[in-house]
C-alpha cells in the first residue's frame, strides 16, 4: 500500500481558491512546466504496481507499507527509531515494528486510515518510509527521473525486510540488489553508489599521497645537492 504524506502536496483547496479567482489561468495550470526541484510523484497506482513486482522478485510474502514522506519527517523516523538525527532517503521497517503504518495512521486523511486499519489483520511483511525530498535530490545527481530513483529506494527497503544487510551480509545484499536491478531494469542502486564513492575518495587520498610523497623526495633530493654543493665549496 502506498501513502502520500499531506506535507508533500499543496492543500487542494487552496489550488481550487486560486483558479477560481484567476479563471483565466485556470487552463494554464492544467498542464504546467515542471522545475528541476519541483516534486513530480508517480501515482500510488503505478507504485503499487511496481511494489508488487519488486516484493515478487524478492520472493517477500505479506503486505508492505509505503509511506511517501519528507525530509523532517523521516528524520525523526530516523531519530526514534535508529538514534541518527539526520534525514536519510530510505527506511526500512519490519513487520514486528511497523511505525510508519502507525504514524501514517495519525497523518493521513481519515479513509486512508481506514485502510491501514482494515489491513492490520493480514498478514504483514513491514513497513517502508520514503523520503521523497531526499529521493529528489539523488535523482538530480544520477540524472534520472524522481520515478526511477523512489523504485530503487523501493526494492533497496524491501531487500532488508527480506532480511539482508549489506552492512554485515559480506556483499551478498550488494548480488542481490544487483541481480533484481537489471532484472527491474533500474540503474545503479545504493550499494553500488556507496561503493563507487568511497573507491573514489580512497583514489583521491592514494592520489593526494602520492603527490606529497613525490613533493616531499623532490624537497629531500634539492636538499641533498644543496650539501652536497656546500661541502664541495668547503673542500675548495
């Protein structure tokens, strides 16, 4: 199931209010141009799809919880429930906590509550939280549509309520991840990414060592000829 939070969208009243008085912007508004930070959410029935294609090639039973939500948000999901105060892009929840779908409970409009209800008898598999600003931004810096990178956060939530754990798992996750991926057909998931940084940084720093290394023996060496001169000139 996938639920918006209210903070992420403009109150529908208030875009109703502001056609009526400018009826002759009404039709503009219908199809506007998109900014590069301006958040563009799929619909929850494309979500659904796509969720429920990815928990059957990760071969997870049960029903899972998605809630779209913002940076602030996430970030006291983070704190509560992890200790890191600090907004991250996903979370990942599994059945026997199931936050988001009690938060969701507490933010959502009264039918989407109803659902979260209805569905507590079913058998649960977890919850995932979602930042979408957070997914916004990373979908900037890797070039592709905010779509793309909420269905990479999507499958990457459901591989750790699969059970895996690219922190202590010694890459198996990181097989998995990237089986599914091209299976799915997305691009680069967060391991990799994680990977590919910090291969990056740790050939900067060799980068960086070697130039003082080779700073520091073109020093020795002029220091060298320098005494090696001096002692000549005493010998005269």
């Amino acid at each position: 199931m996938i639920i918006l939070d209210p903070d992420l969208e403009p109150d529908p009243a208030t875009k109703m209010d502001s056609r009526k008085q400018n009826p002759a912007r009404a039709s503009e508004s219908k199809a506007p141009i998109k900014k590069k930070n301006e958040i563009d959410l799929p619909t929850a029935r494309t979500l659904s799809r796509y969720l429920k294609t990815a928990q059957e090639a990760v071969g997870l039973m049960g029903e899972v919880t998605v809630l779209l939500t913002t940076d602030e948000a996430i970030r006291g999901l983070n704190r509560r429930f992890r200790g890191k105060n600090k907004a991250t892009d996903v979370l990942s929840f599994p059945a026997e906590d199931q936050p988001v779908s009690r938060s969701a409970s507490q933010r959502v409009s009264k039918s989407a509550s109803q659902q979260v209800s209805e569905s507590a008898d079913e058998r649960v598999a977890g919850d995932l939280a979602i930042s979408v600003t957070t997914a916004l931004r990373q979908a900037n810096e890797q070039g592709h549509p905010l779509w793309m990178e909420i269905k990479v956060l999507i499958l990457h939530g459901l591989l750790h309520l699969a059970g895996f754990d690219h922190e202590v798992d010694d890459g198996k996750m990181a097989r998995r991840e990237l089986k599914l991926r091209a299976k799915l057909k997305l691009p680069q998931g967060l391991i990799e990414r994680a990977e590919n940084e910090a291969a990056s940084q740790q050939a900067s720093k060799s980068a960086g060592q070697r130039d003082s290394e080779s700073a520091s023996q073109r020093v020795s060496k002029s220091a060298r000829r320098r005494k090696a001169v001096a002692t000549k000139r005493r010998q005269i």
